[in-house]
C-alpha cells in the first residue's frame, strides 16, 4: 500500500509540474521590432520569447528561416514544436562561430567578440582585436566557408554557426545542423543599401541580449552617414567616377541600383553608369569603358591591383585613361590587417559612415578638411 500510495503521489506532482508548462506562440501577444532599412530579416518579441525570421537568406532565396530565442529556464519549462523552427538558440550565448569577416565588427561593436570560438579563415581577419584572440589561440582555424573542418567544429560545440549561403543551402552547415547546433543564414549582403546591410547589426543585439546597444550603435551610424551626405550636397562640382578593372575578359563595374553606386551617389559625384539597373555587377568590354571613360577624373578600386605598376604591367591599355595620367586611382586594396585582409572587406558593411566620408574626402577635399581617410589611399 505505501508503494501505491506513493506512485499516485507523484503522479499527482508530475502532473502539476507538466501543468506549469505552455504553449510558446500562446504566452502573450507578439511584437514585431520596426527597422528603418533592413528588409531581409524580421525581429519577433514578447514578454516570453523571441524569434528571428530570415526572409532573403540570399538572392533567389525562397524559403523563410525561424530561429526561437529561449533562456535555459524557458526551454525547461516550456513546450514548442521543433519542426516550427529552423534553430532553437539557448541564451546567454557562450560560444559562437561566424563565417564571415563582415561579421566580425558586430561582435566587437557589441562588446562580445570574446565569444567567438572559430572562423573559416582566420587570416582575413583584419582586427587588431580579435587577431589578438587568435594569436592567444582562442579563435580554431575551420578551413574554408566551402569545406569547414566539421570535427573541429563539433569539438567546440558553439551555442550557434552564423554561416551564409551564397545560392542555396550549404551542405556542411545541414550536416552541422543535425548534429543539434543552430545556424543563422546572415544575408546582410543581399540587401540594397548601405545603411540597410548596416542594420543588420540588430541580428547580433538580439542573439547576445543586447538590443538597446546595437539600436544605438545603429543610429550612430545612420547618423553620421546621412551629416555626411547633406555635406556633400555643399560640392560645387562632381567628378567623373570610374569603378573596377578588367578581371579575365571583363570589366566589372556596380550597376547603378546597387548600394555601392548609391554610395557614390550620396557623394555626390557623377558615376558613369548611375544609369544601369539589375542584379549583380555590369560586365563590359574593355573597348566600351575605354570609349566612355577615357577623360574621366576618379578612378576608383581598381581590382586587386595595388601600384599603378601592377596596373601597367596587367595591362597597358590602362594608362590611356586620364585618371591614370593624373594619378588620381584610389583603391582600398592597401590598408590590411596583419596577415593580408583586406579591412574594407570587414568593416566596409558595418560602417558605411566611414565609407561614403572616405569618398566625400576623395572627390570633394575642400570640404572635409581634417578628415583622414579610414579605407581608400592612393594606388602606390
């Protein structure tokens, strides 16, 4: 009898406790955070839980991506549907590993770059910061984006992958996936602006609980990015822009809809080809941008060449352009972090104010006098 009596009694309390559970999608009414930019992510939040919707992981990109936020309590307590998500992340996160450089500054702007465990490529990494942690052997090498070393990857066992997809899913990152870590496609660099790719910044916020921060890191940015495009309107007179170099048969240049014509546009200068729409870079001969632009006053990253030597080496055509006579070819290509990559590359999309000031300084000097420019130094 005291047997009996005893499994009723803890049927009885096993009962209740199930009874302290709930629905998550019931708990109370959900708040959609509004963006000022952004259109490739959603923030979903209540008083019990928040969600991350993905809706343009990349270009073509038809499925929509749901992440749910949940404490360690909550998650003990409470009852969801795992096929209604694409990732359960338990918060605080701990360890993380990102994918990408652009990445990179959103941790630190943020306060939470210590977190970061691995990265595929630890050289492009140009961070005096973070390069410190991997020098002190914090941050494990995973190889490439298209290969990531999944045994070591496994072996640190981050609370979640940042990863992206280029044109579809990653095989590694669903290999990753069934092992029980979530990972967040970031499509930061699908969007059509700057300050939107800027925005992204708001993902970050709200993975690591800090979203007051990166709303006001945000801000900042928007900010200075727009004081600096109403001082641009001051110019008196627009150069000619060029962008690019012949890369095989060639040359490839930002269609005029794209955030980097935009940002030559917010610097008020005439890009040549300001015109054009589409996706994806313009493809043109040589002969046709030699004919459209051979006076023109700004050349600007010029490929991967760094020296007017190695321009006129890779092709000698290049040195009919009156940009090329003048020296006035300015590229980012030159500023690098220790073991070559490129700081444009990682910071470019997190700071476009420092981006559109750079060319501001570039075409129009008079009017940042003390403004030393962040990215771009002539080409050597």
């Amino acid at each position: 009898m005291k047997i009996i009596r005893f499994l009723f009694l803890f049927l009885i309390v096993s009962a209740c406790k199930n009874k302290t559970k709930t629905e998550v999608l019931e708990t109370s009414e959900i708040n959609q955070l509004v963006l000022k930019h952004a259109k490739g992510f959603k923030i979903n939040r209540s008083n019990d839980f928040k969600t991350i919707e993905i809706t343009k992981a990349w270009p073509e990109a038809e499925k929509k991506y749901i992440y749910l936020l949940l404490t360690k309590e909550q998650a003990a307590k409470t009852i969801y549907n795992k096929k209604d998500y694409d990732g359960v992340i338990i918060t605080p996160i701990n360890k993380t590993v990102v994918t990408s450089t652009t990445h990179i500054p959103a941790l630190e702007l943020l306060g939470v770059e210590k977190t970061l465990v691995g990265f595929p490529g630890t050289d492009y990494i140009s961070s005096e910061h973070t390069r410190k942690l991997i020098n002190e052997g914090k941050i494990r090498e995973l190889g490439k984006n298209e290969g990531i070393n999944t045994e070591v990857l496994l072996e640190l066992n981050p609370d979640v992958i940042i990863g992206f997809g280029v044109d579809g899913v990653n095989k590694t990152f669903e290999t990753i996936k069934k092992a029980g870590i979530p990972v967040i496609y970031n499509g930061d660099w699908v969007e059509s602006s700057a300050l939107a790719k800027a925005e992204w910044i708001k993902v970050f916020g709200v993975l690591f609980n800090k979203e007051k921060e990166a709303d006001s890191i945000f801000n900042a940015i928007e900010r200075d990015y727009l004081a600096a495009k109403d001082i641009a309107k001051q110019a008196k007179h627009q150069p000619t822009v060029l962008s690019g170099a012949m890369d095989g048969d060639a040359w490839y240049l930002p269609n005029g809809s794209s955030p980097e014509a935009q940002f030559l546009k917010d610097a008020n200068v005439n890009y040549l080809w300001s015109e054009t729409t589409g996706n994806g870079s313009l493809a043109l001969s040589f002969e046709s941008v030699l004919f459209k632009a051979k006076d023109v006053d700004l050349w600007l990253n010029p490929s991967y060449y760094s020296s007017f030597e190695q321009l006129e080496k890779a092709n000698s055509l290049f040195t009919n352009f009156e940009a090329f006579k003048k020296k006035n070819i300015y590229t980012f290509a030159n500023k690098t972090g220790e073991t070559g990559g490129v700081l444009y590359y990682e910071l470019g999309t997190a700071r476009p104010d420092l981006v559109l000031k750079d060319l501001i300084k570039i075409a129009h000097p008079e009017l940042l006098i003390d403004y030393e420019p962040y990215f771009f130094t002539k080409l050597k």
